[in-house]
C-alpha cells in the first residue's frame, strides 16, 4: 500500500478545541518526495448560532463569521467530503503544530457529529506526524544549512512564518490555512534535504511501537518538547520514571537536566504540590520536572549518541556529566518511580469532572475523552449519521450513552436546522440562550462585546481590523437571542 502525506491546516474561533470551532480547512496530499498529488482541498465550515468567537482569533485568520455561513459547509457536510475525499488508505496526517492543536479539533468535530474520533488517523495503514518538533529538534541538533530565526529580542523561535522568511521559502498569506499548507510544505522539504537521516528518524517515531522499542531499555535519550524552555532549544535528557496508572503506551519521564535529590524523599502530599505549582504564577515555587509523554503523540526522541558532538552539547546548555550523574541518583532509588506513579494517580483522582462543574447540556461537546464508545454505540452512530432529518431523534433514542443522547438533539439543530419542528426549535432557542446569556455581565456574548470595545478604542486600528471589528459586532448582534416571552400576571 504506497503511503502519502496529507499536509493540513485549520483556523479556528480560539485555542480550546473543546469549544472553539473549525472556520476554514485546507490541506494538500503529496507523495513522500513533497511533490502535490490531486488539487488542494480549501473549504469554510460553518459557525452556528451558538458559536460565540473569539475577537482576537478572527483579527488574525480574517476570516468573519458571516463568510463561513454565506460559503461554508455544515460540519457534516465537512466531514462527509473529509471521508470520501481525503481519507484513504496509506495516509499520513501532518501540519505544523497538528498534534497538540490541529488534530484535537478534529478529533472533536468527529465526535460531535457521530464518527470515531480517531479511526481516520490510524485506519488502513494511516498514521499522523508533526512538523513542529522536526524543526526543534533540527534546529537543537542538527542545524546546519537552515537559517533559524530569533525575536527581537533575541531569543529562539520556530515560527512558520520567520522560518519560511529566512529561507527564501514562498510564504504569501501566513494564518490562511491553505498558506501555511504550502509553508509546511516546504518546510519540510527544506528539513528532509539538509538532515535526511535525523528526518527519517523522527518519521520513524510516528509510530507508537518504533517509540516503543527505542525505550524499552529504559536508558536516558534526547527528548525535544516545547515542554521544555526555550532557552535551552526545548531539548533536553530524559529518563523514564514510571506508567501512567491508566493509560496504556504514557509514560512519566524525569529531565535530567535538574537534580532530583530535593525530589526524592518527599511524601505524597509533597511530591502533589511539586506537580501542581507547574501551573503556578507565584515566584520560586519548586516544581518536579517530570511530564508524561504519550507515545501515540510522536515524540521526537533520539538515542544519547547524537549527544556525542560538544557543540550540541553546549548548542543545549547539558553537559554529560550533569545527566549522568541525576540518572544514577534515580537508578538508585527504584521507589521513586512507585511514588511518582501514586502523586499523579491522587491528582487525578481528585480532580471534578466536567459534568460536576457544569451542566450536562452545555459541557457534552468536550466530553470525548470521559471514556470509549463499544461497538453497538458505533453501529448507532452510523445510523444516525445516515438517517434523514426527520429520523434523527428516534434513531438517536438507541443510544445508551449519556454524551451521545445528549449530542443528538444539537446535531441536529446544527446541521438541519430548517427541519427542525416548533419544539425542537423552541429548544434550540433556548439552549442558545442559556449557552450565551447565562451570567449576565459574566457571559460568553457580554465578555465577546467587552472585548470588540476594547478593540475598538485601540489607536493603531488598519481599515481591515476596523471592518473586521464592526461585522464581529453584527454578528454577535445577528445571534443575540430573543428574550424570553414573560409569563402572564
């Protein structure tokens, strides 16, 4: 089955894919030399009226809310084509940052709309892959032949704009999707010419067993994540430290790089603070420098040889000895690991679900990973996706899960709108309502236009920010719901 890449692009109405949506898809499919296969696929996906955007996201992609529901696809519309056109066998999904972002998205829209929220990835020989830690770890141990920006204030970054910029590489129109398509492209082309061996290992670490074997002997290996500070490239030595206690294939590794000695004889409670204050702003907080690491991510590992060079070693700010000498301090407390294990297992445990913090309605569109669908759930899920729209909710009735008999009623109100009786959209009404009023001065529409005013004051405002501004503003007039019809004295 000969393979060939997908490289894909999304913007979006904001960062969380749990919530935010998809506003325009593009992607092109290339044999494994980069050269194009097939047109490029460019399309708009619709925003539905309880799709609140944020402002600041749109200021940068241009795109406007009415474009996606003057030119758009509805979601199933979207993924109707993404299946039939898009997904073939042999297929390897990759962006610039599509692991952690691009593929989340996905992964929610798929949910959301009644397929499996992974299959397209892994099906028939399919795999996933990302550019963005390819060029950190390039750029950290292989940098020759490329020109690697900086800020303006001088420090590193591997932004796809800078970088095609610096290389002479054609990069038009950065945040439109089909743009930075193109971008990665070369990119990657660029990569794959100037470090061939080190890009066909990192193409390797795609696949979850290739990671699998490479750490089986659980020695120290090179470990680039933008986990890690920019300062030092975001590379640096790590060494597993344990399982996670649920998940097959996540593993809890430990950066070398910091001495475990503080670490080692805390008590649970201790070690949960160390994990916590991760996410803390206060100052001087001490935070244990383990992270989990899962391998169905493609992380870009290396075995300690590519170490061997001194320039690499100060290129990252790690001497051997340093991390040799952390790696024998933890061989020689195996109960470390048990402890690292049991911090995380409490964390977890302890933490609310989304549906103790928030009603069911309004909090199902990010419940995909709150567990697996079996197989009769699937089967239910084919049907409802081929019923006609006035079979959705009887067909949908079948299911037995909680997240899926609560989707049903707003897939449909999403997708078929016009076909929605007088209850259902009375419904509909009142769910938009809810989602966008709720709060009052705290609501999701109040805090869109705080923030359109916001922008609007600024000074330095181009025509094509204003214009952006004041159809963000229609729009947000053009959702605004009805107030509800009061009842009689």
């Amino acid at each position: 089955m000969s393979q060939t890449y997908f490289f894909y692009d999304l913007e979006t109405t904001g960062t969380d894919s749990r919530t935010a949506r998809i506003m325009q898809f593009a992607g092109q499919r290339t044999d494994l030399d980069f050269n194009p296969i097939g047109e490029p696929v460019n399309v708009l996906v619709k925003l539905t009226p309880d799709t609140v955007p944020e402002p600041d996201a749109i200021l940068i992609t241009g795109i406007t809310p009415q474009s996606t529901q003057t030119d758009g696809l509805t979601e199933k519309e979207f993924l109707e084509m993404f299946h039939e056109e898009v997904v073939r066998p042999g297929t390897i999904f990759l962006g610039f940052n599509s692991v952690r972002f691009d593929d989340e998205f996905m992964r929610f829209l798929h949910y959301r709309n009644f397929y499996d929220a992974y299959e397209w990835q892994w099906c028939d020989n399919c795999s996933r892959w990302d550019m963005l830690d390819v060029v950190r770890m390039v750029r950290a141990l292989r940098p020759g032949g490329i020109e690697w920006p900086f800020t303006f204030e001088g420090k590193p970054t591997n932004r796809l704009e800078l970088l095609t910029k610096l290389n002479g590489l054609d990069h038009e129109h950065a945040h439109d999707a089909l743009s930075d398509v193109s971008a990665t492209i070369a990119v990657a082309k660029l990569l794959k010419n100037k470090q061939p061996k080190l890009f066909d290992h990192l193409f390797d670490c795609r696949k979850k067993d290739n990671v699998q074997k490479q750490l089986e002997n659980e020695r120290p290996f090179v470990y680039v994540s933008g986990r890690f500070p920019t300062a030092n490239l975001h590379a640096t030595v790590a060494t597993l430290v344990g399982e996670h206690y649920e998940q097959t294939g996540c593993k809890y590794v430990y950066d070398l790089r910091y001495d475990p000695t503080p670490f080692l004889d805390m008590s649970n409670e201790e070690l949960i603070e160390a994990i916590q204050n991760k996410y803390s702003r206060e100052p001087n907080k001490v935070v244990l420098p383990v992270k989990e690491m899962r391998y169905n991510r493609c992380p870009a590992i290396a075995p300690l040889d590519v170490m061997a060079d001194p320039e690499v070693q100060q290129r990252i700010n790690l001497q051997p000895d340093v991390f040799q000498k952390n790696n024998k301090l933890i061989k020689a407390r195996p109960d470390f690991k048990k402890k690292i294990q049991e911090a995380f297992r409490s964390i977890a445990e302890s933490k609310p679900s989304q549906n103790d913090q928030i009603g069911r309605e309004q909090a199902v569109d990010g419940q995909l990973y709150e567990g697996f669908f079996d197989r009769s759930e699937k089967s239910v899920m084919d049907q409802v996706r081929n019923a006609a729209a006035q079979d959705i909710v009887r067909v949908g009735s079948k299911f037995k899960d909680k997240r899926l008999r609560t989707l049903v009623p707003l897939y449909k109100a999403r997708n078929y709108p016009k076909d929605l009786s007088s209850d259902e959209r009375a419904w509909w009404d009142g769910y938009c309502r809810k989602k966008l009023l709720d709060g009052a001065q705290h609501s999701r529409l109040a805090k869109y236009f705080n923030r359109l005013d916001e922008l609007s004051r600024q000074t330095d405002l181009t025509e094509d920010r204003r214009y952006l501004l004041e159809e963000l503003k229609l729009y947000g007039e053009s959702i605004m719901p009805e107030p509800e019809d009061e009842e009689p004295s």
